[in-house]
C-alpha cells in the first residue's frame, strides 16, 4: 500500500510498511502497529494561486480568444504544448506584470524561436503591462526581424506601395 501522506493516528509521526506483518503499517515515531483498514490520507488541499498566477492565465486566456487560438494547458509544462497560446500559423509565449518593468533573456528568446520554428510557427512574446487597481493595460507584441520584415511587406503590399 502506499503510504505517501498518511500519518499515524496517535502520534502524527510517518508511517511505514510492516514487512513482518502483512497488511500492517507502524509508526517510526511510536512504534506501534496499524492495520491498513482504516487508515485514511491525509487531505491535501490545493494552494490559493497568486495574484501573478491569476494575472498570466487570464492574460492567456484573452489573447487566445482574440486570435482565435488555444491555450495550452499547464502553461507550457507539457511536452508536447511548450508555450502558453498557440494558433495555426503563430506560438505566442506570454508574459504579464503589474510593476514597470519585465526582465527578458536572450535564451528564453531563442527557447520560444527553436519550439516555434520546430512546428512551423512564428515565434510571437506577448508583453503585458497592468495598471495597479485600473482596468488600462498595454499590450506589446515582440517578433523576430526576419518576421518583422514579412509582416512590413504584406502590409505595404496591401497598402499599394511598392515593396522592395
């Protein structure tokens, strides 16, 4: 039986299978036996998320909507999901802060490129800056020059102009 987060009923100390009883645990602190009947884990309960937790998936949850794409369970965790939203053509991977500033490195840069690039996507860092206590926020998008410069030229393209 596994006797990961059950406790002792007395003593509150570990319990450990008994190999010279058969269906029997005992205590490491006490000493005393217990039969399996009866013994019941204890509840652990889910830890309040943080305010920065109920920040960044709301964040995610909105720009999956207005790109018509999805999100990505654990935010990225899983192995085969590694950024936050992703649509057909586009991974966004998602950052949000109510402070005035957001550290970025070049390796988490070249981490969403290498994942976007792997499935055929464009890499896309989605910047979101909240207003304490207010509704404003600004929202930027951060995209590779190579990237950049194909979106410039459908624009000028639908623009009329002539692209060079």
């Amino acid at each position: 039986m596994d006797l990961s987060g059950v406790k002792c009923p007395t003593c509150k100390g570990p319990l450990r299978d008994s190999t010279a009883f058969p269906f029997t645990a005992y205590c490491v602190k006490c000493r005393e036996l217990f039969p399996y009947k009866g013994l019941r884990r204890q509840s652990k309960h889910r830890p309040k998320r943080s305010r920065g937790q109920r920040d960044s998936k709301r964040q995610e949850c909105k720009l999956a909507s207005s790109v018509k794409g999805r999100r990505h369970r654990a935010s990225g965790a899983d192995w085969k999901d590694k950024s936050d939203v992703s649509e057909r053509t586009i991974r966004y991977e998602c950052k949000t802060t109510r402070r005035q500033s957001i550290s970025i490195r070049r390796s988490d840069l070249r981490k969403i490129a290498d994942e976007a690039i792997l499935d055929g996507q464009v890499p896309i860092l989605h910047l979101q800056f909240e207003e304490e206590g207010a509704q404003a926020v600004e929202e930027y998008f951060v995209l590779r020059r190579a990237d950049f410069e194909s979106v410039a030229s459908v624009l000028r393209w639908a623009a009329g102009e002539d692209s060079e």
